[in-house]
C-alpha cells in the first residue's frame, strides 16, 4: 500500500465534505495547542529553537548519538510504564498506591502524546509514518489511554506499548535477528494458504464428529444436547486439551473419543511440519541465492585476471622480444634470419626454404647469422 497515496486519497475526501473539514480544523487546532506547549513551556529554551531537520535526525535517525540517546531513553520510559500498567493490576497496591500508578501512567502517556505529534511535525509527507507499521504501532499505544475516559476498561490495552520495543533490534542494531524474524514471518507468510486449507479441513472435521456424538448420545447424554455442543467436545478432544466438561457416556461415543484423541496428535504435527518446511526451503534458497552470488563474483573476478593478463602479454610482448643480441630493432619481419629468402607470405610462421621460425627476430638479424656462419 502506497501511504503517500493513501494520505492524498484521505485527504481529498475530509476536504470533500463538511465534517471532514471539520475533522482538519479539529486536528489543526489540536496540533497548534501541542505545538505552543511543547515550544513554549515544557522544552528547555536552549531547545526551542531546534529545526525539522534536527528533529528528525533526533527522531528517526538512530545511528546518530542525539538519536540513539532518544531512542534508549524512550525504551526505558516504554518499561517504566508497562511496569506502572502491571502494578496497577495487582489489587493491594491498586488500592494503596493507585493514584499515583494513575498520575504516572497519565504523565507516560502524555510524553509519548508529544512524542507522537513531533514525529508528524517533522515529516515532509506524515502519512508515510501514520500508516507504516510502526506508527500504526504508536498510536495504538496512546488511543486506548484517551479511550479509558469514556471506557474504563481500555486502559489495559495501553499494554501495547511493549510492540514499541520491537525498535531494540533496529537501534542496537541487531540485524542478524531482524533477519530470522524475517525468514519466520516469510515462511508463515508463504504457508499461510497451506494452513488456511487445513483448518479447513480440521473445522469440517470437527463438525462431522460433531454430528456423529450428538446423533449417538441424545437422549442419553444431558451434556450434549445439540449440534453446537457436539462440535465443541469434538474441537477440545481434537486439539488435545480435554476440559472434561463434556465427555460421551455410551461405549460407542468412548470409543468415538478415544480415535478423535489420537487423530488429535497426528493433526498437531501438520501445521508444525508445514511451517518448519517453509523455513528449511527459505533457509535453502538463501544459501543457494548466496552460493550463486559467490559463483557469479568469481566470474567476473575471472574475467578480470584473464582480461589482465592478456593486457600484460600485450605489454610485455615487445618487451620480451626486444631488442635482439645482435643490435637489431623490432620491425615488421620481410627476411628469413637464418637464410635471407623473403618470398614468403605475410602470415607465415617459418620459412619455406629453410624451416626457420620467423617471429621473435627482426628483420636485420639474418645479416649477423649469415656472416657468423
């Protein structure tokens, strides 16, 4: 999905209508008040002045020391607050103490609120951030928070918060996980229509088994009164977890159970076995992709000692057939140097009269060999 886009597309249709200009008078008043207070009171004045440019390098850029500062501050405010929500859970301290867990937690809340809105300030396009996966991921941290005021028992879902450490192996700089982490949601990615099939499978399972209970046990089983009921039993007896609240009383039925228990274990293993297959051939062709990169970079450093090589012979070769002993110059060869015949051909290798080879000499050199004879 293309945020850019998405944002446009957004926008066009809040300009579209009456309350949706609304919602952008709203959201700009609400960005303007955060703006002044942020700017006006809570930050330093030896930071007030800071720029887009260096709010973002802060921000977004996390191999810089300012950022990389921020976001490990930002970790440890995130665990801080998961321990409040924790402790506020537990009801002692919740009724010694939770006021001032709630005040905390408000406090938490509000920084990240601020954090929240400098991320969108200092963007170019902010809907790029607002609908990626981890600006989806923070304000799903902040929402349920606001929500607690009008529905209380949202708050708790402020535990989302803990998917923002996922940022730890980004801003440590752990690739080597955040490459496995790949390959498992790759595999579960590319098994996904293979397990969508055997659930399927599995739910047509549990219904006909359903059926089956329900048709031997009625009327001699008060537990299993219906269809629904039959279905239920035959999903807790298939996936092994054996509540024992609903359980057959006639032979048939025990024996019904007895092979849907052990049609349970074998069912287990397949979604396992699917998965671990993804991950093996992911693993299989990220080595073969590897193997295949290696071979093809040896080639091209092949093709570069080869073409060196003949550059080197190239050079050399008037070098290596140089000036002769005689005192002869390089020239283009027109005599044979043994016995001075030069009616041969321009291609020839050896003389036709006499057998000598006729490169590597020059054409003068068959004077001093005629006379040392």
């Amino acid at each position: 999905m293309d945020s850019n886009n998405t944002g446009r597309n957004i926008n066009k249709w809040l300009a579209s209508n009456k309350m949706g200009q609304l919602v952008i008078k709203l959201f700009t008043i609400l960005g303007n008040v955060l703006h002044a207070i942020l700017f006006g009171l809570l930050l330093p004045k030896r930071h007030r002045g800071l720029t887009r440019k260096d709010i973002y390098t802060i921000i977004f850029k996390s191999d810089s020391p300012e950022g990389r500062k921020f976001d490990l501050w930002l970790l440890g405010l995130i665990g801080f607050n998961l321990l409040l929500i924790i402790l506020d859970s537990v009801p002692k301290l919740h009724d010694n103490i939770g006021l001032v867990l709630r005040i905390l937690e408000w406090c938490c809340t509000i920084v990240f609120t601020f954090e929240y809105y400098l991320r969108i300030y200092c963007l170019r396009y902010p809907w790029k951030y607002i609908f990626s996966f981890y600006g989806i991921i923070d304000f799903l941290s902040i929402f349920p928070v606001y929500l607690s005021i009008f529905v209380s028992a949202t708050q708790t879902l402020s535990v989302l918060r803990l998917l923002r450490l996922l940022r730890l192996f980004r801003i440590l700089k752990l690739q080597r996980f955040i490459d496995e982490s790949g390959r498992i949601l790759s595999a579960l990615r590319r098994s996904m229509y293979k397990t969508l099939i055997f659930m399927l499978f599995v739910f047509i399972t549990a219904v006909i088994l359903g059926a089956i209970v329900y048709t031997i046990e009625e009327g001699k089983n008060p537990n299993i009164t219906s269809i629904p009921l039959g279905v239920y039993w035959a999903v807790v007896t298939l996936t092994t977890v054996g509540y024992g609240d609903i359980s057959p009383v006639t032979p048939v039925g025990q024996f019904i159970s007895m092979v849907v228990m052990l049609l349970g274990y074998s069912i287990i293993a397949v979604p396992t076995g699917i998965v671990t297959g993804e991950v093996v051939n992911a693993h299989n062709e990220a080595k073969s992709g590897k193997a295949r990169a290696e071979a093809a970079e040896q080639r091209d450093y092949k093709k570069e000692d080869d073409a060196g090589e003949e550059t080197v012979q190239e050079t050399q070769a008037p070098e290596s057939i140089g000036e002769q002993p005689h005192g002869g110059t390089l020239e283009p060869v027109s005599h044979c140097p043994h016995c001075g015949h030069d009616e041969f051909d321009a291609d020839a290798i050896y003389c036709k009269h006499c057998g000598t080879r006729l490169d590597r000499i020059n054409n003068r050199s068959w004077i001093s060999d005629f006379f040392a004879q």
